[in-house]
C-alpha cells in the first residue's frame, strides 16, 4: 500500500507541475535563525554572466527558532535594469549539535 501510495504522488506531481525558475538572488546560508529578537544584516554582491546583482537582506528573530526576512536589491541583466522585492520566513527543525552533525530548516 505505501508504494502504491508513493507512486500515486509521484504521478500527480508530475500531472500537475508548473513551469518554475531558478532563484539566481539565492545565498548560501546556514539552517540557523537569528535568535529572539536579535536582527541580522547583510548585503551581496552577485556577478556573472552578462548579469550584476546587488541586494540586501534583513532577518528578525520572533521566536527562537523561527525568524523572518526581507531583500530588496537591484539587477542589472543585459540591457534590462530592475529591483527585485521578497521576503521569507524560516523555521528551524533540527538543532542538536551534539548528535546531529547538520542543522536542517524549512523555509518559504
């Protein structure tokens, strides 16, 4: 029954896929939130092919593992210029150091 289960989801994703793009704005960070209260700021520059990026990023911590940001930056591709909004929420599942060698969130 469970791979009947999992073969039956695996079938209506693919049935109802969406056309998606990548997130050329991501960074790489860590699973870990900005503790309670505590804020976090950042900028970045991103430069590549025929593309230039330059934004920000602000993180709030309203709980202990729950914190939430916003970007707001400028892009530059070719001869079409931009600003770029967006924001997201990030919850932390796994924080166990002494166990777990890894941090895992999930974030949207």
């Amino acid at each position: 029954m469970k791979k009947v289960s999992i073969g039956l989801f695996l079938v209506l994703a693919l049935v109802f896929a969406s056309v998606s793009q990548a997130q050329f704005l991501g960074q790489v960070s860590t699973a870990r939130t900005v503790s309670t209260g505590g804020s976090l700021v950042c900028g970045y520059i991103g430069v590549q092919d025929q593309l230039l990026v330059l934004f920000g990023q602000y993180r709030y911590g309203f709980a202990k593992l729950f914190d939430g940001g916003a970007k707001f930056g400028f892009i530059d591709f070719k001869d079409e210029a931009g600003f770029v909004l967006g924001g997201d929420l990030k919850f932390q599942i796994l924080e166990d150091p002494f166990t777990a060698p890894f941090d895992l969130a999930v974030s949207g």
